[in-house]
C-alpha cells in the first residue's frame, strides 16, 4: 500500500487520526497544504462511489476509502497530457478532499459531452469520464496560443474538477522571473561602510501562505 502511495506522488505513510469522544461529541482536525490551494470536499457517493485525480492531488479522505492506482489508458494522454502515466484512484464510501491552485471549477460534462482543457489544469473526474489528449492545430496557435502542442480532452458523462493555476505553472513562472544570477538582492549592512547607525536597507518581506479548512 505504501509503494502505491509513493506512485501516486503521496507519502509512503499515511497518519490515521481516530476520535476517542473523550471532548464532546466531536472532533476536530485542522488540515493545510504544501502549496497556497483550495480544499474541495468530494463526497463519493453522490458520483458513483469512484473518482481519479491526479498525482498527490488528495489531501485526506474517510476510513472507509481506498486509494488505488489508476494508469491512463492512453499512452499519448500520460505523455502529452500532462498528469502523467499514473493517476490516483480514490473509490468507496465517505468523503476525499482534494487540493487545487487557482480559482476551482466543477462541471458536469452530458453523455458525449467533450470538454478541451490545458494541461495541468485536471484535478480530478468521475470514473467514466474518458481522458485524452489531442494536438492543437494550426501553426499560429502553436506558436502564438502559449497552451503548447497538446491539449488534454475530456469527454463525458459525468463530474470534473479543474483548477486555474496549477502549482508547476506558479513555479514555472516565478523561476521565470528570478535574475539569472541567483538570489533577490536584498541589502546588507555592512559596519563602517557609511558612517551611520540607521537602517542599512529594507527587511526581507514575510513568507505567503494558503491554507483551508473543512
């Protein structure tokens, strides 16, 4: 269980918090993520008891669910699509929460419904959605659309969730925007190089974080 954790970008350990009723009649836990995200609450039984999401998507989930490994069933979709060749599979009972960067947005796709999205904005679908990828066309749109050469396709019936800045786009564009020499520049005060006892320069700024709660 654990090696299939590992494969779908979790944890090999997974805490197990179990309430005593010891305080009252409930419990509580407080939950955040490694990245400034939303926390969506996925009850699985209001979508046919299964949904996929894409690697270390999950946050924490009801005892009653299982965490599987799903595979694309598309060698072009795990290349191209940008979620890669295994995917988690969360099935049962009880509710998942899921994280996602950006603003998130849920859409019930009708039977033969398609829906092209970019890559990397998948979070998570209910199981028989089919998920695909397809090569954009048109020279001007490859060069110029900035969505690169594929985008990912979804068709239904049935839920998806999709988010609007997937974390490795964030990362992409603030690397992006680092001096090639490395570092922020802060100032650094330096005894005698001015004569003063003031201030050398600015304090560096605090740290952003996001987190939510259930």
């Amino acid at each position: 269980a654990g090696f299939k954790r590992m494969l779908t970008g979790q944890s090999v350990f997974i805490s197990d918090y179990t309430y005593d009723g010891s305080a009252g009649p409930c419990g509580y836990v407080a939950l955040g993520t490694d990245f400034p995200s939303k926390i969506v609450r996925i009850p699985l039984q209001e979508y046919g008891g299964k949904i996929i999401c894409q690697q270390g998507a999950l946050l924490c989930a009801s005892h009653t669910v299982d965490i599987n490994i799903e595979f694309t069933k598309k060698f072009s979709a795990g290349f191209f699509g940008g979620e890669g060749f295994v995917l988690q599979g969360l099935s049962g009972t009880g509710d998942a929460l899921v994280k996602a960067g950006g603003a998130l947005i849920r859409k019930d796709l009708r039977e033969g419904e398609r829906l092209k999205i970019s890559s990397g904005c998948l979070v998570a679908f209910q199981d028989g959605v089919e998920f695909d990828v397809e090569q954009v066309s048109g020279f001007k749109n490859v060069i110029f659309g900035g969505e690169g050469l594929f985008l990912t396709t979804l068709t239904g019936p049935g839920a998806v969730w999709l988010q609007g800045q997937p974390p490795q786009r964030m990362i992409s564009e603030i690397a992006r925007r680092v001096p090639s020499g490395g570092g922020i520049g802060l100032a650094v005060p330096i005894p005698g190089m001015g004569g003063g006892t003031g201030d050398g320069g600015g304090e560096g700024g605090g740290e952003s974080t996001g987190s939510a709660s259930t």
